[in-house]
C-alpha cells in the first residue's frame, strides 16, 4: 500500500513521537517520585505562597513575623536563634519574594484560578523544562528539515536524546527546591522566544516579522523577569533592525521598516521591564531595587561582596573548564552542587563557539535567517554566562542559564557536519562521523550521569545501575579488589599526648568523607573515634593501652562495601545490607571498644586510606605516626541476624554529644521511611535537653526542657508503642499507644501517642533509619549500652479532670497571629483553644474542633501590660459519661456537660460554642501549646503563663 519513499518519514515522525513521549513521562514520572503530588489545595513552598499573595491582589506574602524575629536589633545578621523562613526578603514588617515573578504570572497563578489547586514547585520545575525541551527539538527538527533533510534519521534522535537527557534541564527538572522554578521558568521563556526570533527571520512579509519579532521580545522580556541575568540577550533582538540599517541607503538608514523592526525589539521588553520597575516599587520603594539586600541568608548579605570581576576567573574556570569527580561505580560522574565545566563533561555544548565558522559554507553564509538564530543561541548563552560569571559563588543548576542554547546550536553545528561528511569519501567519513557521535554520546552520558545522581530510585534506573556495576564487578575481579572490614596490625606512637591521628578515611567525593582516629588523652590511654564530613560522630572511653605492643585493630565500617546494587549484595537481604552498611564497629585486640549505627558517605576501594587524611586537616592530624605493620581486608561476609529479634521497652546508656550542636539527634527509629516514629533529642543552648517524638504522617511532640544532671553518662528509659512487634496480639491496646520516658531514673513524659506499626528488625538505635526530617541522620554521641526492660506502671496514676484556671500576660507584638492556649486530643481528634492577635490592645479566643471551621469569639479589649485570668471550662476536659471518677460524689444526678466550651477572661465569659467534643484523656491535654499539628494557628503561645491549675468540678 505504501511505498518505500512514502513509507520512511511516517515511521521517522513516529520514532520521533515516541521519543518525546519517552522524554516527557521520565520528565513528569521523576517530579511525582521525587516530591510526590504534583498539586496542592494549600500553598507548597514559597512560590505557593507568592501565588496565594498575587491571586490575592498583594505582592507581599501571607506570612506573620515571629514576635522573636521582629525583636532582633538586626533581623539581617544571620538566624539568631529565631524562626524566620530562609533567603526571603524581609522588609519593614512583611515578607516578599526577590526570586524572579514570571513562573508564578504565566504558569503558576492561571492554574490556581482555573483549578482552584496549587502546583508544587517540582511540578512547575518539570513543566518549564519539559515544554522548553519541546521548544528546542521543535527548532532542531525545523533545522533539519530546512537544511539537512538528507541526514538519516538516528542522527536526529541522537540530538534529541542529547537534548532531553543530556542537558542541565533533565537534573533541574526534579529539583523540588524553589530555587529550580525561576531558572526553568526563564529557560522556557528563551527556547520559546527562540522560536519566535526563527519565525520572524522566516517571515515572508515584514508586517508578520515584525508581529513574531515583537512576541519574542515580550517573551524574553519575561525571561528576564525569571532571571535579571536574562537582560543581556535582549539587546540580541536587535539584529533585524541592524541589518536593515545596513543593508539600506546612506540616506534611508532610519527608514521606516528599519524603525518598526527597532520597535517590535524593544518596546515589548520595555513594557515587561516597566512591569517589573512598578512590581519593585510597590514592594520596596524603589524601581531598581529587587530586593537581594533584604533577604534572610545564613549570614548578612550587605556585609559581603556579591558581584565583581574578581570572581571572573574562578568562575570560568568552574563553568568552561572544572572536571567533576570520577566514582568507578553507577552513575560514575559527581559534582554535588556545584558547576561543573562544560568543556571536559558537555561538549557538544562547546561546540557552539565554533558557528562562525559556518560562514564558510555558502549554504549558510547569505542565509540570514541561520545566521541571525545562531548568533541569537550563541549570544545569549555567552551574555549570560558572562553575567553569571560577576556572582561571588556558582550552583549546578545555574548551569540551564547558558548551557542548554549552547547545546541547541552544538546540535544543529552537528547535523550540519554531519551533512557536510556525506559526500566525502569512506574512510574519511567513518573516522569523522565516528567523531561526532562520540562527541554526542560523551555529552548524553555524562550530562545523564549527573542527573542520575540526583533522582529518586525507580525500576528502571535501579536496573540500569544494576547492570553497570556488574560490568564495574567484572573488571574489579581481574584485579586485586577486595571489600570489607579491614584488619590491621600496628603500634601506637609514643609521647603524642593530646594529638589526634588518623587511622582510616573513606571518600572519594569532594566534601564528603568518614574518618576513623586514634585519640591519646594521657600516656597510658587512647581513645577510638569517628567523625562524619558535617556532623561529627561518636568517640570511645578511655581504653589502657600497651604502647610497646603490637595490637590488632578490626574496623567494620559502611564505606568499606560498595553500593547496594553492586552484585557482592546480590544474594543479601535487605536487612543484612542495611546492618553493613550502617555499622560501625571497632574493635582492639578482638574487644569492641566503638559501637554504633552511622551515616557515612559512599567511597570507593581508592578511596581507602590507611593511616592518612587527606579529607579535613581540622579534624586529625595528616598521618598516622606510629607503625601499621600490616593491613587486610576481611572479606565481606552477609551478617548473622537473629533468630527472634527482642522487644518491648529500652533502656539506652548515652554520651551526649561534645560542643554545641541544637539539631535534633536519633536516639530511636522504628519502621520505615513514609511510615515510621523517630524519637530524638535535642540540646539546647542554656545546657538543658528535650526529647522530640516524630510520628510520620501524623502530629510531633515536645517535652519541656531539662535540667541534665553533671555525669558523663546518662540513661534513658524508652517505651514506645511500636518497640512491640506489630504482629504480637497479646501486647495491649494502651501499651502500644504509650510514650514514656524516663531520665536518669526521673520521670520526663507519660502520654497517649500515634504509632506507625513496625516490625523488630526496623528498630535503629542513634541512627535516622526512616530519613524524618525533624531530626539529623545520625547521633553523634555515643550508645554505649542498649537493653530491653520491662514496662513500667504509668508515672501518673489517678486521672485529674475539671476545668482549668491560668494566669497569662499576651504578647505584645503578636499582631495577626493566632496562638494556642490549649490542645486536647491526639493528631486528627483534637480540640484546640486559640487566641488571635488583632492587634495589640484586640484578641479574639477561638476553637479549632478537627474537621470543622475555625469558630472566632468576639473582640475583646486588653492591656497587654496586665496579667489575666482565664478560666477554660471545656467540655473535653471532662470525664465521658459514666465514668469511675464520678462514683460516689454527693450529687449522683449531675452528668459532666460533653458538648459546651466556655472560656472566661477575669471571670466574663469571653467565647462560648456548643460543639460534640473528642474523647480526651487527662495526659493528652497540653497547655500552650499545638502538639496536634493543627493548622489553625502556631506551635507555641509566645506570652507567659505565670500559673495553671485544675478547678474543682
């Protein structure tokens, strides 16, 4: 039915749809994966935020002050200790976005007005990259089919592979940061308007040029409104009108047709530019100001130097010439976050320098509309970089500024060579095209490769990693690699009291490392440490040592394997790889001096190093200076795991982390990550401790701080509902509901608590096994003892109830937020009594019942200088009908009310609602604050409470 010739290009249109097609599910698949939902009914991340302020008509955001912010003398100079939200801008009183507005104009505020819902900013990200991606091979297949249309087909699909995989974009395109969404808004902007700039060269009439030439100059216009480092470019728009000029009379040079090209170049961009001048007034007061001096870093912006031309030569050498870090294993490429060079990694894309060479041909030289998209490509890859290149510091994904024009042009420079080689004779064209699909295949691989890095495990890519270790394996077996623990034999050096030396450091990657050392406290004892990049790690006792004698030191260490789907783990269970991969276990003379489950970095057999750090010079010494007489490896043996794995409570003997350190540390962890409890502990500045119980997928709880007792060790006694086996019937119903704790045999918590069920064999002690963000990965003390113990009888055994009477001063500088006073219930069953600041002499008193609206009081006046009393008659804080606490009082009749809250403010009922409330027990009542993670206001009451008590009932 079909010929041969009519046949070809339906099956390459169709080979070519399907690889989009490919391209865009791996696209939208990876956002899913990696930030799950792709929309939200409620603001995700700050680009939701400024979409909830736009659709609102203001441009500052939705977000209160914390009162604590707002006191600081210098809000600028770092944290503070304060809760403040990160790289926001932060001026006179209100919060504001200086990344760039366009991505929330065109994609992100139409999809909340027509679909009521938020995108998250993955889904953004992904969008941008993936229509962009579009953009460009719609503009390659263009080039092609204009100039290269005998040029077989796979050479095409190459490019496109190049394009969509191999570029910056793909690793951008999950990055579920906000940080992504501007840089890919801006990179759809400009594949677009690179469309544009081509339909304008193409046009057969002015009129029509000049209509496509004005929409690529608003388009890039937006652009700039994503990214300032855009505005450069626009100056490239230019260029039809320049070549009017030049090509008319000595007196027609101002002509009309060269006037209405300068028009359409510039007067859309001006009119986005004004725009943006306005939007910056209204925000700052100033039409140049964007409002970087403002912003909430780590650290004060206006007391560094963020642009100059001494950061020129650093950052071409990171852009253009920086090789990243080459790993023997999946995905063999590494640059963390920062720039690597394109030159050595994405040549293709450094290809791009070499279009004016095309000039040369006489297919291109007179060809204006080839001539003027490349230098449009060229152009404004070279302005922005040259731009970026002022920037005191550089990111990977800065790279999608630059890079993916440059790789457009590098494809199409290919097609042509490609062309070009067809005529030439056998030998000289194989040698050549090889050429170039090398070059092509070393940009795919190596821009995949680090995007591989970076994505969250799907089948596909874990059978992928599979295989190429496998290949990795059988070269390793032709040498002599061995993995493992390693064994040495070595002597301790002599009269270096107080030093530290290394004895073994893992890593291969630049920042990342593990450090094994030797500690000499006194001339009679060591001590055994580890020390993980950017945490620290746990150190041994004293141990009396024999500086004379030859010792046996056996460390078991995770970095000592390699990855998990290296074949060696083939046969293994997943528990048996987690117990290798996690443990930590030193031992002298075949006694184990260091125990603990840790975090470490992934290594490679280089990245061994016996005796030596070459990581960080401030954590040891460079060398090891005693003798290591010998060093072998173990072989990797699959761990023995027990038979029956215990349960039940546990007590932990623990060495609390050296310095300070306020981040929350792992004491236990049961389940799995998405389904999983961590309780962890934190250390505060005054010296005092609080315990942090993170159920996932539920509500978090907090301790009052304690006061630590002055020893070295401590021990805490730990019951958790899910430290029994979720398939043991005979544990009971409250047992499994309980959170208990008990600190150096004084009494820390009692309470009612949600439980993710989980078996034994997920229980971690001082490791974050399910990856809770509330916590770090690992604890950086020391476990120097775990056991199981029996449950012991509630530390409260008669149950108070009745209402409640509290003395309060309100904040003073709370205006618009809402505090709690009083959560009852658990996560999805709470009531909560609220205060909301309407201004600094106004409060309303509310009730957040779960499910249903908030219920607001009326106003009321105060004097924030006096102390009230409230008295909280609630119906939760009463026993349910028929219960034993009523037996035997004097009125038999009376039935405590089950459905009235009533709050009084110096005795005049102030807020009053009749609601169902939630069967509440006395220890799930918290005063002050929201450990039921309710939305309707903040986590703690930030005025005083100078006094509680119950009331007789």
């Amino acid at each position: 039915m079909f010929t041969r010739g009519n046949f070809r290009p339906h099956i390459s249109a169709l080979v070519i749809g399907l690889l989009l097609i490919a391209i865009g599910y791996n696209y939208i698949a990876d956002a899913r994966r990696h930030g799950g939902a792709l929309t939200s009914v409620t603001p995700p991340g700050y680009y939701g935020l400024l979409t909830e302020a736009l659709t609102a008509g203001q441009v500052n955001l939705k977000i209160i002050p914390d009162p604590e912010f707002l006191r600081l003398a210098d809000p600028y100079a770092g944290p503070q200790g304060t809760n403040r939200p990160h790289d926001m801008t932060f001026y006179r009183g209100k919060f504001y976005l200086y990344y760039g507005i366009t991505p929330a104009l065109i994609l992100m505020v139409p999809w909340r007005l027509l679909t009521g819902t938020y995108l998250t900013e993955v889904a953004a990200s992904a969008s941008f990259c993936l229509v962009g991606f579009l953009f460009a091979a719609q503009w390659l297949l263009r080039i092609r089919r204009r100039y290269f249309a005998t040029v077989h087909i796979g050479w095409v699909i190459l490019c496109l592979a190049v394009l969509g995989l191999g570029s910056p974009i793909y690793f951008l395109g999950n990055n579920q940061t906000f940080y992504a969404v501007p840089i890919a808004g801006a990179f759809f902007c400009l594949m677009l308007a690179g469309l544009l700039v081509d339909n304008s060269n193409r046009s057969r009439t002015a009129y029509f040029s000049q209509i496509w030439l004005a929409a690529a100059s608003l388009v890039l216009g937006l652009a700039v409104g994503a990214r300032p480092n855009y505005v450069a470019g626009l100056s490239l728009l230019l260029l039809p009108a320049l070549r009017c000029w030049q090509r008319s009379p000595l007196k027609q040079k101002w002509n009309r047709e060269t006037q209405s090209l300068a028009a359409a170049a510039i007067l859309p961009a001006a009119l986005i530019g004004a725009g943006l001048a306005y939007y910056n007034y209204l925000r700052f007061g100033s039409i140049t100001e964007f409002g970087i001096r403002y912003s909430l870093s780590t650290v004060n912006v206006n007391a560094m130097k963020l642009i100059g031309l001494e950061f020129y030569p650093k950052n071409i050498q990171l852009y253009l010439f920086h090789a990243a870090d080459f790993i023997r294993y999946f995905p063999f490429f590494h640059a963390g976050d920062r720039p690597f060079g394109i030159l050595p990694h994405l040549t293709l894309a450094g290809a791009a320098f070499l279009f004016p060479l095309t000039q040369l041909s006489p297919l291109f030289r007179f060809d204006h509309s080839w001539v003027n998209s490349g230098i449009f490509w060229l152009g404004t890859s070279c302005a922005n970089l040259a731009i970026l290149c002022l920037f005191f510091g550089g990111e990977d994904r800065y790279l999608v500024d630059f890079v993916p024009g440059a790789l457009l042009l590098g494809c199409a420079l290919l097609l042509a060579g490609i062309h070009n080689t067809n005529t030439w004779k056998s030998s000289r064209r194989i040698l050549t095209q090889t050429a170039l699909a090398g070059l092509a295949l070393w940009t795919l691989a190596n821009g995949a490769s680090f995007a591989f890095s970076r994505r969250v495990a799907s089948p596909m890519l874990t059978k992928v990693e599979q295989f190429s270790n496998r290949v990795v394996a059988k070269l390793e077996t032709l040498g002599t690699t061995q993995h493992g623990p390693l064994e040495l034999k070595l002597r301790f050096p002599n009269n270096r009291t107080g030093s530290r030396e290394p004895l073994l450091s893992t890593g291969t990657l630049v920042g990342t490392g593990d450090i094994v050392y030797v500690v000499y406290p006194d001339p009679e004892h060591v001590q055994f440490g580890f020390f993980h990049l950017g945490a620290g790690g746990p150190i041994s006792p004293p141990i009396a040592i024999d500086y004379t004698a030859t010792h046996t030191l056996t460390l078991h260490l995770g970095s000592l394997y390699p990855p998990r789907q290296h074949p060696l783990f083939a046969t293994w269970s997943e528990a048996q790889v987690n117990s290798v991969r996690r443990r930590l276990d030193i031992a002298l003379n075949g006694n184990p001096v260091l125990q603990a489950s840790v975090n470490v970095y992934g290594s490679t057999p280089d990245g061994v190093k016996i005796g030596s750090n070459t990581l960080a010079a401030d954590v040891t010494q460079p060398q090891f200076t005693g003798q290591i007489l010998s060093a072998q490896r173990l072989g990797a043996i699959p761990p023995a795991l027990p038979a029956q794995w215990p349960t039940g409570p546990v007590r932990l003997t623990v060495r609390l982390p050296e310095g300070m350190n306020t981040t929350p540390q792992p004491l236990v962890s049961t389940g799995q990550t998405g389904s999983g409890d961590l309780l962890s502990v934190q250390m505060n500045e005054d010296g005092k401790i609080r315990f942090i119980h993170d159920c996932w997928g539920s509500s978090d709880f907090t301790t009052d701080p304690i006061t630590l007792s002055d020893q070295p060790e401590h021990t805490v006694d730990i019951e958790m509902g899910s430290l029994y086996a979720a398939a043991d019937n005979a544990i009971p119903a409250q047992l499994r509901r309980r959170l208990a704790i008990w600190l150096d045999g004084q009494f820390v918590a009692d309470i009612e608590r949600p439980f993710n069920p989980a078996t034994p064999d997920t229980v971690e002690f001082g490791f974050n096994a399910i990856q809770a963000s509330s916590a770090s990965g690992m604890f950086t003390g020391s476990v120097v003892k775990s056991e199981r113990i029996a449950s012991r009888a509630p530390a409260v055994s008669d149950e108070i109830w009745g209402p409640i009477a509290l003395s309060v001063r309100f904040p003073v500088d709370a205006t618009g937020l809402k505090e709690p006073l009083i959560s009852l219930g658990t996560f999805g069953a709470a009531d909560i009594i609220l205060v909301h600041y309407i201004d600094e002499t106004h409060i309303q008193f509310g009730l957040d019942h779960w499910g249903n609206a908030l219920n607001l009081g009326p106003v009321v006046e105060i004097d924030p200088k006096s102390t009230y009393n409230l008295t909280l008659n609630l119906a939760a804080l009463n026993p349910p009908r028929g219960h034993p606490s009523s037996a035997g009082r004097e009125n038999k009749a009376y039935e405590p009310s089950q459905d009235t809250f009533q709050v009084l403010l110096n005795e005049q009922i102030v807020f009053s609602s009749t609601q169902q409330a939630y069967l509440t027990r006395p220890n799930q009542v918290v005063i002050g604050r929201n450990d039921v993670s309710a939305a309707s206001c903040r986590r703690v009451f930030s005025g005083q409470i100078l006094s509680q008590k119950r009331l007789v009932w």
